[in-house]
C-alpha cells in the first residue's frame, strides 16, 4: 500500500510509528473519547503499541482499519483520522472515524483533516461506499460529517 503523506495548510497526516505510543495513549484518556470511541481507548501504553503495530500492519496489506495520525503542522499528533471497513456490507462499504485531543477541539481540525484524507485513502482503498456513523447526541461529530458532505 503507497504510504500516506498529506499536507494542509494547518496539518499534515501521515502513517504511525511505534514511538507514538504514548501520545495515543495519552490523547485516547479524556472523557469525550471514552463516551464515543470507547473501543479506541489504550489504558496502557502497551495497548497503544499493540493497536499502532496491527494499524501499521494493515496499512502494508491494505486491508482492514486504515488509521493515520493527524499532526498539527510543524507540531505534535493531535489526534488521527481512519477508515474502518464494515463486515455488515461484506466489504462494499466503509466507515470513517476521527478523533481530535480535546484541547485542540472546536477549530475544525476534524473537518480538516477527514477532507485531505478520504481523497487519498478512498483511491487507495477503491471505496464504493464510505458512511459516517455518530451518536445522535455527539453533535460536534454530525458537523463534520455534514461539513464533509457525509
């Protein structure tokens, strides 16, 4: 699978290496996340090392969930941006996922970095069908869906 390297004018999204452990790990703790993307919530660093090394794997096979870390320009990972595929629809579909620290919340990274991303990554991937799955009352993620025309 070609690797990723988008740039904007705020962030730049790239493929995630083991040494980001900790930050997923740390970025992964605060309240917002463990309501919404209870499942991507790393107690541990280990946790986060086990979930970066399956991301990376499937990354080179092209397969499964396609994660990329979300840096801001010239800084640190502030979040990432992935696509997940959904067994319901035997592989014709897709989901995206996002997430942002929430310190960095509420400046449109979000909408940012799934516009730069799904372009790339839906080629890539040959994506018939891409979804956007939100909570009802997660009301910030139903923007970005919107925004992004999801």
């Amino acid at each position: 699978m070609e690797r990723i390297s988008i740039e904007t004018e705020r962030l730049r999204i790239g493929e995630w290496m083991p040494e980001l452990a900790g930050t997923l790990c740390r970025l992964s703790q605060n309240e917002g996340n463990r309501l919404f993307l209870p499942d991507e919530v790393f107690e541990t660093v280990d946790a986060a090392q086990t979930a970066i090394a399956e991301w990376m794997a499937n990354r080179r096979a092209g397969t499964g969930m396609q994660s990329c870390p979300v840096f801001q320009k010239g800084g640190s990972c502030i979040g990432h941006v992935a696509l997940c595929p959904l067994e319901d629809w035997g592989g014709e579909a897709w989901e995206i996922e996002y997430h942002v620290a929430e310190k960095f919340r509420g400046h449109n990274y979000a909408t940012e970095a799934v516009r730069a991303f799904l372009p790339t990554i839906t080629a890539q991937l040959s994506v018939k069908q891409l979804r956007g799955i939100c909570p009802e009352d997660n009301h910030a993620s139903r923007r970005v869906l919107e925004q992004c025309g999801i």
